[in-house]
C-alpha cells in the first residue's frame, strides 16, 4: 500500500503502520516504524541505506533517515530483489532496534535525561547538552533554551536569597540595593515563564502531541 501519492496527504500513525510488516520510506515514519519493531527499509531519491540494522542505524540517524548517509543509489529491481532476499535477515535485529529507539526517541526519557543534565550542572551549556542529546535538537530547541534560561534565573534568585539574608546580619544599608536586583530577577522570571506558557501553547507544541502519545503508548509496551 503507498501512502502520500497522488497528492493525498494522509496522517501517518501506530494505527496505519502496525497493519505493515515492512516500511519503506525515510524521516519520521522510519522512527515511527523502529518504535514499533517493524523492518525498516531506508530509500528514496537520495538513495538509501536499505534494511536498517545495528551496523546502520547510528549512521542513518544522524541524516534523519533520508538516505543522505551513503545516497547509494539502486535500480527498481535491485531494490526488489534486496527486499525479498534480505527480509528474513532484517528480523534478527528488531527487538534491539526497539530497545534503541526507546533510547533515542522516546520523548518523556530524552527530557528527564537533559534536565537531569541542567539541574546537575552549575553553569548551563545548551550546545553540550543538544550535542549530548540529540533527540533534543529534532524537538524543540527553543523549549529547551527556554528552560535553560529559567534555570539560570531560578539559581541567579537562590543565590541572591542567599546573600540577602546573609547581608541583613551584617549590613543594613545594602537592603534596598540588593530588593532592586531581586526584583529585577522576579521580573525576568516572569518573562521566561511567560516564554515557555507560549511554546507550550503553540501550534507546532500542539502538532506534535500524537508523537507524545506514540511514546506513551510505547513506553507502556
């Protein structure tokens, strides 16, 4: 069954995909199909890796499966003929290819990973962390600036409490000084939480809510 041709565009979930035993395609649906332990078959007009496997999943996903990895170009029949022959073959792997897509696509996981990453560090480093987690840069990075921002400030505040409180022993003349510069922090925060209220009530937040369900559904298996 092909999908998308003709100009009919066609949502593509768990629902349509888990009637399939193989996947032929390239971007999101490749993550849809390994999230669902179904053979994958990576090809479109760049060319493509074939069957996906543990050999070259890592490779493949680095190009958003679009076959831009090896562009190894084939002719229809070649194509048929390494489906048939090698599908058999593309099972030995699936369960491990399940196991790393709970790993690497898995939204709730990724999230809980990097902000373990960004409360355990002291100086926040967005660039090391989406380098870390590169699920995170496919997401959203805005979100995630947008996080890292308001923990800035939420330590930036803690500190600040801190040397208040130490500062109202010993002088009394900084109070105000230091009320401005508290102030000035609560206003900030405001406007980062003002930053993250808006993303989360976006439109493209909202569109990828089906995905957020996949990996429930999938965190559940």
């Amino acid at each position: 069954m092909e999908w998308g041709g003709g100009y009919l565009y066609t949502k593509i979930d768990e629902k349509i995909l888990s009637k399939y035993d193989l996947i032929i395609s390239i971007g999101k649906t490749i993550n849809y199909g390994i999230s669902l332990g179904i053979p994958c078959y990576c090809y479109d007009r760049f060319g493509g890796d074939g069957y996906l496997n543990l050999n070259n999943i890592e490779k493949s996903y680095e190009f958003n499966f679009s076959g831009r990895y090896l562009r190894k170009q084939k002719t229809g029949e070649e194509i048929y003929q390494d489906i048939i022959k090698n599908y058999k073959s593309s099972l030995k792997d699936i369960n491990k290819l399940k196991k790393w897509a709970y790993e690497n696509f898995c939204y709730e996981k990724m999230m809980k990973k990097t902000l373990e990453y960004i409360y355990n560090t002291k100086k926040i480093d967005i660039k090391k962390i989406l380098q870390k987690y590169p699920t995170e840069i496919r997401r959203s990075s805005l979100f995630m600036n947008v996080v890292s921002e308001k923990t800035n400030v939420i330590k930036y505040l803690t500190k600040n409490l801190q040397e208040t409180k130490d500062i109202l022993i010993q002088q009394d003349d900084t109070i105000n000084n230091l009320m401005i510069k508290l102030d000035q922090a609560m206003s900030d925060l405001q406007i980062y939480n003002n930053r993250l209220t808006k993303i989360l009530n976006s439109k493209s937040w909202k569109i990828t809510k089906p995905l957020r369900k996949l990996m429930k559904i999938f965190t559940k298996k």
